[in-house]
C-alpha cells in the first residue's frame, strides 16, 4: 500500500500541535493551589474578603474623625488659659467657661475611645500575657473582644439613648448659674460608644483574619510605647556591639 509523499511529516506535525496544546493547558495542581492559597493569604477569602473590607472603612472612619476631635484638647487649654487669666485679673469667673473645658475634654476622650483602640494605645497589663505563647495571646484577643468589650458597649448604648433623649426632649440644663446645656454631653457618651462599638467589630474581623493566616500580625508593635521600647533595644545591641556598652 503506497504512502502520498509529505502526509508522514503532515501527521508529526499535527502530533507536535496537539503536545503544545495540552502543555499550555495543564496547570500543576500543587502550583495552582500554591497560588490560591497566597491569593487568600494577601486578599482574605471569602466573606472574609469582603469583611475586611468593612473593617478598613470602620478604620477609616474612626482615625479621621479621631485626629480630628483630638485637636480639641488644644481648645480646652485655651478656654483654660483664658478663664484663670480673667479670673485673676478682673475678677471674673463663669461656670460656662468651666463646664466647656469639661465637655471639651469629654468629647475627645469619648470620641478619640475607637481609634485609641484602633493603634493600641490603651493601657495593657502584659506581666502575664507576654510570657504566653502567641496563639494564646491572639485568643485572649478576640475573646476580649467577643466576651468583654462588646456586651459592655452594647450595654452602654442601649442605655445611653434614653439617657441623652430624655436630657434632649426637656432642654435639660445644668445645675450651677450660668452653665450649659447637658444633654449635649449626654449625646457624646451615645456617639462616642456607637463608635467604639464599629471599631470593636472591625478589631474582631481583623484579628480572626489574624488568626487564619488572611493578615499580618502586627503584635509586635502595639502602640507608641512598644515601638520606642523596641528602637531602644535596638540602639542598646547596637552600643553593645560598639563597645559602648555591656
């Protein structure tokens, strides 16, 4: 039986077509999930994902409106200053201006609460926790949050809203001459714990995403006061090791 000339090549070349194909086709499975899973790794997954993106609203929120109000505490001084100069030297005092500095500082205490929370720089007493294990630090966490921070916020929202309603409805006033109005200092115990409440949820999301491997741990820098005690570790090695120190 003859063989047309060429049709031999024709047939290994349709044979090299087909191997390219499939060798562009196939993907390692191991490699394809090595890449899933860093793409969960750096953008969360799931629910997850879209949750973290809810929690950098909330931090968002909350660090622009604390950065602001914390400019107040300038103010209070200010009103501070000037009240004792004009008490002492025209003999003039009103409980107006004393009751402002009072408000002042309450507004920036309440509502500088969730993004004090959001940078750790509340008090925390590490005599025990430091010496756990890391697992169990990021437990004590979230269970701090779930068991202890929101039913206590959750608490003083619900009965804030009454509290700060009822000073509202009667134009409730202060008891000393001259004095301000109070339910604007009532509003600010209501706003500043619905805020810290968002930020509690948001420090929630975020140390479970921790927790699964979905964002990096930043336990290591909690706050200010932990990032200069580790740049003085850092310059103690450093003077060690230039013999400046022992």
């Amino acid at each position: 039986m003859g063989m047309r000339p060429g049709s031999s090549f024709r047939r290994r070349d349709n044979r090299r077509i087909v191997l390219r194909a499939l060798q562009r086709s196939y993907t390692d499975p191991a490699d394809n999930g090595a890449e899933t899973a860093q793409e969960l790794r750096v953008d969360g997954s799931g629910n997850l994902k879209g949750l973290l993106a809810i929690s950098r609203v909330i931090d968002a929120v909350n660090g622009f409106i604390g950065r602001k109000v914390a400019w107040l505490i300038l103010v209070a001084v200010i009103v501070a200053a000037v009240n004792a100069i004009v008490r002492k030297l025209l003999n003039v005092s009103s409980n107006a201006w004393l009751e402002l500095q009072w408000m002042l500082f309450g507004a920036v205490f309440l509502m500088c609460a969730s993004w004090t929370l959001q940078v750790k720089e509340h008090i925390r007493i590490d005599i025990v926790n430091s010496m756990l294990p890391h697992r169990v630090r990021q437990w004590i966490e979230l269970l701090g949050h779930l068991l202890f921070l929101m039913p206590f916020c959750l608490l003083i929202v619900y009965h804030s809203w009454p509290f700060f309603w009822r000073s509202y409805a009667i134009g409730e006033q202060s008891l000393s001459a001259g004095g301000l109005p109070q339910w604007p200092a009532k509003g600010l115990v209501l706003v500043g714990f619905v805020m810290l409440t968002f930020q509690g949820i948001s420090e929630i999301i975020k140390q479970i995403a921790i927790m699964r491997g979905d964002l990096e741990d930043h336990d290591v820098a909690l706050g200010h006061a932990a990032a200069a005690e580790a740049e003085a570790q850092r310059l103690l090695e450093q003077a060690k090791e230039q013999g400046l120190a022992s």
